[in-house]
C-alpha cells in the first residue's frame, strides 16, 4: 500500500494519530476507572464529526492492555468506521502473536516502511522489550533506520516509535524510556532526513525540538499523565488524538484535538498504574 497525497491540497499528506487505547476483552474493562473501550468510540466518533480528510491512521501502540485475541479485536472493530488503512506497531503493553494474528486485514496493515507521496517516508520502529516497560531498539531496528534514511536520502522522514525518545521531565515515566536512544539519536544525526518522531507511551501532548527533528508526544485515548511530574499523577484533561500534515518542503503542522472538557474522568486517588 502506497499513502497518496490528497489531491485538494497538492502534496500534503494528513494523518491521524491514535495511541495508547489500552483495550480489554470485557466491554466495560477499565484502566483507572476509565472504560477504554468507551472513551476509544468517543475519540472515532470525534474524529468522524471533524473535517479532517487524513489518509492514514497511525496506531503507535499499547492497542491492548490485557493481551487478549479479543482486545485487538475491539480495535479492529471500533476504527472500521474510519475507512482508512491504519498503521500499527507494538507498545510495551502488546502481545505481538495476537497482534499479527487478529488485527492484520484490508484496513490494518503492519509494515516497517511506507513511502509517503512524493516527498515523504514513514520508518515504523519496533521498541518493545517483552515484559517490561521500558523500550528499547535492537540492532536491527536501528539497522533499518538507519538503512531507509540512506535509501531515500531526498525524503523527509517520520520516525514512529511507542516509547520516548527524550525524557518528558517525569521521573516515574522517564525511567520506561527507550533505553539505547542515544543509538537512536546517534543513526538520526548520520543523516539529514529525519523531521519528525512520533510516540505514544506517555499519555501527553508533547512537542520538543532535539538535534533538528521534533520528538512528538500525544495523548491516549483514554488516561493523561500530568506532564512534569516526578511521582505518578493524573491529568485532568480528556482523552485526545492528534492530526499531521506534512508538506512537500519538508515542513509539517500539527494539532492535538480532545474531547469535551470533563469527559472520561479518571480516579484521581490511583497511586499507580
Ligand atoms: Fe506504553
């Protein structure tokens, strides 16, 4: 599958981001007093009722927070209404088996690489460490990377990946980082081609500039992580998603939405996660 650019906007190519949807087998699973599946329909739903005619979605992990067949299922299932090919890759919280058994389809597809129109390439990087949370590159991972930025020196390049490649100012999620991502940063500065990194993980909306590429951070679908927090603490915004538009000269904007202040409130007495 090739993403093509939309052709109302000549060369710019919209994406949509949904991470960390953290799904369960039973309907009413919850993560902190937050039904996840509910509060994942309501972010398809929003996004329905907006106008952003993206191509894609990117789906950058932490789909399941249970492992089951039927969580991926519930995924599948809730982004068919979307009607675009949706890209995934695995979180620390996945089950690889189930994921590459129940969610490929026509919709879901599971690839390390896509050329994005004409000027643009996604690299789909893989930083689970199974059973724990941290992540980390191996050394084909970094190989990969490393080899797609030398293959299409002339394309600008977003770099998905679940965990965070530069430490968000919170103790407690900066120790579940990606443990090699000096490696990582080391492979983007042998080359010139690297605009923007893509992560879910952190369960925030961050935006930060690092050695020429923007290192970029959304919130869940379900659960926010208060931002600059040593200790575990919840945030009081709603669940969001995040729209991309990448254009031909290598420039991009970015927005995150949410849905309704208020809505999908977790316990705020949780002490851990
Ligand atoms: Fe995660």
């Amino acid at each position: 599958m090739k993403v093509t650019s939309n052709t109302t906007v000549k060369d710019t190519i919209k994406l949509l981001q949904i991470t960390d949807t953290h799904l369960f087998e039973a309907e009413d699973g919850s993560l902190l007093s937050v039904c996840t599946n509910e509060s994942f329909k309501a972010v398809v739903d929003a996004v329905q009722q907006d106008n952003f005619a993206f191509e894609a979605i990117l789906a950058t992990g932490d789909i399941s927070q249970d492992h089951t067949d039927a969580s991926y299922q519930r995924f599948a299932e809730g982004i068919l209404p979307l009607q675009k090919p949706c890209y995934w890759l695995p979180g620390n919280h996945d089950y690889k088996p189930s994921m590459s058994t129940v969610l490929p389809s026509e919709q879901i597809v599971q690839v390390e690489h896509e050329l994005l129109g004409d000027s643009w390439q996604m690299i789909l990087l893989d930083s689970q460490v199974e059973g724990v949370p941290h992540g980390r590159l191996s050394p084909q991972q970094l190989e990969l990377l490393d080899t797609k930025l030398a293959e299409y020196p002339e394309r600008h390049t977003l770099v998905l990946l679940h965990h965070h490649s530069l430490l968000v100012g919170s103790a407690w999620l900066d120790q579940h980082t990606l443990k090699d991502a000096d490696q990582f940063w080391q492979v983007v500065e042998r080359h010139t081609n690297v605009r923007a990194i893509l992560c879910g993980h952190v369960h925030q909306d961050m935006h930060k500039v690092h050695k020429g590429a923007s290192v970029i951070a959304t919130p869940s679908t379900c659960v926010q992580f208060k931002p600059n927090s040593d200790d575990f603490a919840l945030d009081s915004c709603s669940p969001g998603w995040r729209e991309l538009e990448l254009h031909a000269d290598g420039s991009f904007d970015t927005r995150v939405k949410r849905l309704e202040e208020g809505l999908f409130s977790p316990n705020f007495d949780s002490n851990g996660y």
